[in-house]
C-alpha cells in the first residue's frame, strides 16, 4: 500500500475506533470500549507506517 491509503485507512480506523469507545461507555459496554481502544491503536499503526513511507519511498 501507498503512503496516502495507509495514512487514510489509519485515520478511519482512528474515527471508527472513537466512535465505538464513546458508544461503549455510553452504554456501558466494556467489549465495544476495549474494541474501539483496539481499533484506534491499529489505525495509528497505519498512520504512522504511511508517514515512514512518505519519508522512506513507496518501496518499503
């Protein structure tokens, strides 16, 4: 994958992740928390992996 769509799927996961944490302590739900936590995780991974290749070339 590309810098653009790591850093873009990163950022949605980010999104997806804090909606699902907000709903889960809303609603008292202590999985959708954890996943949202987990999801939010995974999607800064991607970001950042997007930014190493902007820095280091696509080739990585």
């Amino acid at each position: 994958m590309g810098e653009l769509t790591d850093r873009a799927k990163g950022m949605a996961n980010d999104a997806i992740g804090n909606a699902k944490e907000a709903i889960g302590k809303a609603t008292d739900n202590h999985k959708l928390e954890a996943e949202g936590l987990a999801q939010q995780a995974k999607g800064k991974t991607q970001d950042a992996a997007g930014k190493v290749k902007g820095a280091l070339g696509d080739d990585i």
